[in-house]
C-alpha cells in the first residue's frame, strides 16, 4: 500500500470494519435484512481469518535458526 500511505490504509481498514459492523448488527436485529448485510458479514469473517500476517521462519524479523534451541 505504498501509494495510499499510512493514514489512508488505516481510514480504509476503519472504514471497511465499521461497514461489517453495520452489517453484522443489522443482520442480527433487523427481521428484514437481507442477502447484501449476509454476503458482507460473511466476507468480512473470512478475511478476517486469513494468515495475512505469517511469514516463512527464515523471514521472519528475529528468526531463530533452524538448529536446537538454547534457553
């Protein structure tokens, strides 16, 4: 995201979470939600257990090497 910058990757992220929450909520009390607050709370779930965040070990900022551990 180099070229939306810091601040605009954080109000995406702050944006997207409250349009899930919205969705999820309105899904959970309105009797007349439909398949759209469905498909969105759905989608947001699955990204949010996405591994977007794992990196191989040898990667990895600090990595141990791959030998026996000492304590």
């Amino acid at each position: 995201m180099a070229g939306i910058g810091r601040w605009g990757a954080r109000g995406a992220a702050l944006g997207l979470g409250v349009l899930w929450w919205c969705a999820a909520v309105r899904l959970a009390v309105v009797p007349e939600a439909g398949m759209l607050e469905a498909a969105v709370a759905a989608g947001g779930w699955g990204l949010s257990v996405l591994p977007v965040h794992c990196v191989p070990k040898a990667q990895a900022g600090g990595a141990h090497g791959a030998g026996p551990r000492r304590g």
